[in-house]
C-alpha cells in the first residue's frame, strides 16, 4: 500500500476539491487541519508547503521519481492526482482540453466570484465597522448569475462540465456551486444546473469528501479574530 498522501485542509468549497478528489482516487490520505481562522495557513512550517498562505496543499510521499513533493494551489492538485492516477482528467486529447478548460473557468471564474459574493454579501456587513456595500453585492452577485448561466448552458449539452464522464472539472466546480443559495441565486431557471447538482452530490466520493471534518465548518460573522485573520492580514 502506497504511503498516505498528507492533505493540508480546512473544510470550505477550495478544501474539498482535494478531500473529494482523494476519496474519488481511492488514494489513501492523512488529513492536516490547517485553521484558516485561527491563522494557521500562516504559520512558517505550512508557509514551505504553500507560499501563498491559503489552504489546500498536499505532500505526495510517491511523488516523481519516487521523491516526495509538495503542492499547492487546488487546480494544481487535482491535475496531479489526475495525472498520477490516471482517473478523472480525460482519456482522449480532446477530453483533456474540455477537462483543462472548465477547470481554468472555475479557478479563473466561478471561484474568485462565488468567493467574493460570499464575502460582500455575509460578511462584509457584519464586519467592525460594517460594510455594507450595494455595488459590491450587486457587482459579485450579477457575476455568480452569469456564470451559473453558462454552466448551465453547458449543462444542457452534456451530463457533465466536460462531456459525457464525470472528472476533476465537476469537482472544482460543485463545490461552490453546491453553496448557490449563500450566494444569493436561484436554481429556478437553472434546471441543467440543478439536475447536475443532484448528481454529484450522489456520488458516495462526493459526500465522504464533503463530511471530512464537516463539523469544524463555521460562521465567521461574530468572530472579530477570525476576520482579522481572513480579511485584513496580508
């Protein structure tokens, strides 16, 4: 059995693009929690893993040549470990590229906005001093609208972000997508969207990644230091 692979993770939509991946993968793992809001994603032994102080990363103790190696950003480990196991990223040339394309739409696109709709719209405004900002909700809450549009579009066209098979696209994407109503959306014009969701929500690599220290998952709204942490160091 190979040597567990060390996933350094907190349970948010970014953390479990890695968690589900490796459940999917049949990858054995071992699991760091890295406390975003206590600010362990700054501390010096994570910052050698991931520079960019933000969550997930992974060692791979089998890594290239059989050296261990270190990973950071989630689109960046989800094209290793598809690599590497040769599951989930497209078994054809043109597959690969359909599977590159909605991956790079979700870490260009889908994520950054999702991410600040979530912000401008939760926790913006229950910050000391509040900020409730309209442009920024409408702004980011527009944007999170076009792109659900898109990948509904997308989704009227095929099973899945990529095609006919399910793969490392579907789960960068579901993660936030799965979020919709925090974002303030609605499904009611989104039926491919929707009919996707319930899919991969089904998928048993799906709901174990998902519960991985599901618990630990909270409400940064009334936490003053956590805020600090998140949104206010550099």
């Amino acid at each position: 059995m190979s040597t567990p692979v060390d996933l350094y993770f907190w349970p948010t939509p970014n953390g479990w693009k890695t968690s589900i991946a490796l459940e999917e993968m049949g990858l054995p793992y071992e699991t760091h929690l890295i406390n975003i809001g206590a600010g362990d994603q700054f501390a010096p032994e994570f910052l050698k893993i991931a520079p960019n102080n933000r969550m997930p990363a992974i060692v791979d103790h089998d890594g290239p040549e059989g050296e261990p190696v270190s990973i950071f950003e989630s689109g960046a480990i989800l094209l290793y470990l598809a690599e590497k196991t040769g599951q989930f990223g497209g078994s054809t040339a043109r597959e690969k590229i359909a599977v590159n394309e909605w991956l790079m739409w979700q870490m260009g696109g889908l994520g950054p906005m999702a991410g600040q709709a979530h912000h401008f719209l939760k926790y913006a405004p229950a910050m000391d001093p509040p900020n409730d900002l309209p442009y920024a909700k409408d702004r980011y809450r527009n944007e999170t609208a076009r792109l659900y549009g898109v990948l509904d579009r997308r989704l009227a066209q095929s099973e899945y972000v990529a095609g006919g098979f399910y793969s490392i696209a579907d789960m960068a994407i579901w993660g936030w997508a799965s979020l919709w109503e925090g974002q303030q959306q609605t499904l009611e014009d989104k039926p491919h969207m929707a009919r996707w969701l319930d899919a991969v929500s089904a998928r048993p690599g799906v709901i174990a990644g998902r519960a991985l220290y599901a618990e630990k998952r909270g409400d940064f709204r009334k936490d003053r230091n956590a805020q600090d942490k998140l949104f206010k160091r550099s």
